[in-house]
C-alpha cells in the first residue's frame, strides 16, 4: 500500500506522510530490487519528511558505501556516531565502509565497539567472523562464527564457514571433531553429515565418508549433494554399479547435468563399457557442449577404442574451447603420431614447448617425430634447442650423436656418442633399435666395448 502511494506521490507531485518504518520498508524494497535511482528519490523525500531520523540517513550512508562515495559515507556516519555513540548500526556501517576499503584490522576495531551496543550478537559475530576470514586468521574467525551457532543451532552459513577455516588450516582431524560434537548436539542435520562425509573423503577414508553420506540422505531424500558426493566416494571404492545409481538419483530430483551424466560415463568406462562410456559423454555434451573436459574424455575411450579418426576430432573441439591446455596439446600430437601426421604431431609437439610444458620427453618426441618426416635438419635443431634446457641427458646425447653420424658429420656423432656412453650405457640398447646403422659402425662398436671394459 505504501510503495503505490509513494510512487503516486511521485507521479503526481501530490505530497503525502510517511513515518520513517514505511520509508524503510519502501527503500529497501528499491534496493533489494536493484533499483538504486528509485531508492535515492525515497531517501531523499524520507529526510525531507524526517530530517534527524538516525536510520533514514544509516539507509543513505549505506548506498554511498554500495556507490564507492566512500568519503561521503565517512563523513555522515562520523556525523552520526557523534549524536548516536550508543547505536551500533552506526558502528557496523563504518566496518563495512572499512571493510571494503581493505581496511579489515580497523573495520574489527569498530565491530568490537558495536557489541558492546548491539541486541544482536550473531549478527555482529557473523561480521567479525568474516573481518578475521580476510585477514586469514582462521582461529578467529571460527571463535567467532561458533558464537552465530550458539544462537542459532542452525545457522549453516556460519557452519560452512568454521569448516571453510578447518579446511584452509588442512586441519581436517580437527574439524571431524567439531562436527561430531555438533552433530551430537543436532543429529538431524543433514549439511553436518554431509560436511563430516567430505572430511573422511578428503583423508581417504572412504568407508567412514561413505555411512556420513549415507545418514545425509537418508535425513534429506532429496539432498543432491549428499547423493554426489556418496556416488564420488563409491567410485573409489570401486562400486561403480551403485555409484551410477547414486548419479541417477540427482538426475531424477532435478534437471539433468552435464556433470552427473560425465560421471556416470566414467563409472562405465572404469567398467569397461566403452559403448555406455561414450553415450554418456555424448548426453553431457549435448547438456553442455562447451564442457572441454566432456570431449577429452571422448578421445580418449576414442583412442583406446583404435578408433583414431574419432579421438582427433574430438580431441580438436577441446582444444578449441581450451587453446592452453597442455595435456590435450600432448594427447593430440600422441594421436596425429598413430595416425601418422607427422607435421601436425610436430606442431602439437611444439605447443607444448611453447606453453611451457618442456620436459625432456617433449623434447625428445618433437626431435622423433621430425625424424619420422626425414627432416633431419629439424630434428638435429630440436636437439640442440632441448640441450639448452636440459644438460647432460643422455635421450638428448645418443640422439644428437645419431643424427650427426647420419648427416655425415661423424666428428661431433662421435663426441656425442661417447658422452652418451658416460651419462647411460644401457641406453645404447634403444638406440642401437632405432639407428641401427650407426651402431654397425665399427668406430662405434669400439667405443661401446671399450666403455663396457672400462
């Protein structure tokens, strides 16, 4: 009633009185719907009707914080702490103000003054607790969030929050000890079972993970996360037949995920049903067909499946919603190497040195797989850029050893070879399959037994 007379008042111009509860109730109506403009007019017009109201300008110092006009929004509430150095709403507006300036040290020093006038405890609690968060002073913060359940039993927000704090410390022994003490005091809440589920998981104790998840649901029947996180524990107790059915239930309770039909994929493929596996990524696909991670997992039952054709156009469209993914650069030069595209093996190859992912295998891969084109010239380049990077490895050594040899620059293949010999003699064996021609090389089979004989 009062929002349409209001709004008529503005229409019309007509003036009518409002006491400052129904202005309240009309500006946080304004705010609440994000309509700042509409709430500004509403302060206004409210300061005009109620010029010394402490909340009307509490209210408006509020939307200068939201604005950024922090200085304003200082100036009025240091204005108003004067008048009203009892009202704690006063003290718990300039912590915000503080708070958002980064200032959190100073934003605690003015939530301890408004405890001391507040009629709400858990909510001044509630703010210091997240103060000390930002300052990563977990123990802290968690005294105080313990102060929000001592009001309120059920006051999960504040219970995520103690655990969110355990977590951060890896003190998850610690904070199994909490949730049983608090479950011993609410047995029926399912956040707490669930909470106490993802302990055990995170310490692999699967079993214990798994009875919590198990009392979650069984307390809330359509609790998603419960029923997510029992299948996830399933899987790695390798029950993946209940694990499926787990998934099921959170696509029956709500509209399906990419995520739960990805994961039932998985459970099938850790099955060895390649054909479930793959109809199951197809249905996270068409759920979310942006989901990279949904066409990796095709290419690769794809390529286990020999099905190589498949597995690279897979692999591709990953690729182009993940350009900086180094494993699928990784897989899919893997892949063009058995299908036998050598050049576009080597330039996949070649992203991934360029990403930074220059181990020496890629190294090694890039110098082969040039060498599979005949492009000796490259491959020998490959090589010699590797060495920068990585000294006395003796993959890069025989290899350089050979290539010179091959090209017919014998001084440098021996001093390669010989330096090969010192860092891994058993390693000749392998090259002695890939080049066996320079191994035939009596030059060579001296300096390989007179190695063997010193």
């Amino acid at each position: 009633m009062s929002l349409s007379k209001f709004e008529e008042m503005l229409k019309t111009n007509d003036v009518y009185f409002f006491d400052t509860t129904e202005f309240e109730e009309i500006i946080h109506y304004y705010l609440d719907d994000g309509n700042t403009s509409m709430a500004k007019k509403a302060v206004y017009l409210a300061l005009e009707q109620h010029p010394d109201s402490a909340d009307i300008k509490l209210i408006q110092a509020e939307i200068m914080v939201f604005e950024d006009k922090l200085a304003e929004a200082r100036l009025l509430l240091d204005n108003l702490m004067a008048i009203y150095p009892y009202n704690d709403e006063v003290y718990i507006q300039i912590a915000n103000l503080l708070s958002k300036d980064d200032k959190h040290k100073e934003a605690i020093d003015y939530l301890i003054r408004a405890k001391e006038y507040t009629d709400d405890l858990a909510d001044v609690s509630a703010l210091l607790g997240m103060e000390y968060l930002y300052l990563d002073d977990y123990e802290k913060s968690r005294e105080h969030f313990s102060v929000c359940l001592d009001f309120d039993i059920e006051d999960y927000q504040a219970l995520y929050n103690i655990i969110y704090c355990f977590e951060m410390e890896s003190s998850h022994h610690e904070a199994i000890a909490f949730l049983e003490d608090y479950i011993n005091k609410n047995p029926y809440c399912e956040v707490a079972w669930h909470q106490l589920g993802r302990q055990f998981f995170v310490l692999k104790d699967y079993k214990r993970a798994l009875k919590a998840f198990d009392y979650a649901v069984v307390i809330d029947e359509a609790f998603i996360g419960g029923y997510v996180e029992k299948a996830k524990t399933l899987e790695k107790l390798d029950r993946y037949d209940e694990a499926i059915e787990n998934y099921q239930i959170t696509l029956d309770l709500d509209d399906p995920t990419a995520f739960a039909y990805l994961q039932i994929g998985e459970c099938y493929k850790k099955k060895n049903n390649a054909t479930k596996a793959i109809y199951y990524y197809k249905k996270a696909l068409h759920e979310d067909p942006l989901l990279d991670k949904g066409w990796m997992l095709l290419a690769i039952v794809c390529n286990e499946e020999k099905a190589y054709d498949k597995a690279l156009h897979y692999l591709n469209k990953a690729i182009a919603l993940d350009e900086t993914n180094v494993t699928y650069w990784r897989y899919n030069g893997e892949i063009n190497l058995r299908l036998k595209f050598y050049e576009e093996a080597a330039a996949a190859f070649e992203k991934c040195i360029e990403l930074d992912d220059s181990g020496v295998d890629v190294w090694i891969t890039l110098a082969d797989t040039w060498i599979f084109t005949g492009d000796f010239s490259r491959s020998l380049n490959t090589l010699i850029r590797a060495k920068k990077q990585h000294t006395n490895f003796a993959e890069i050594e025989y290899r350089l050893g050979c290539i010179f040899f091959i090209t017919d620059q014998k001084k440098e293949a021996y001093l390669h070879l010989k330096t090969a010999l010192s860092l891994d003699y058993e390693y000749h064996l392998v090259m002695q399959e890939l080049y066996p021609t320079v191994f035939e090389d009596l030059k060579v089979q001296r300096m390989v037994l007179n190695f063997l004989e010193n």
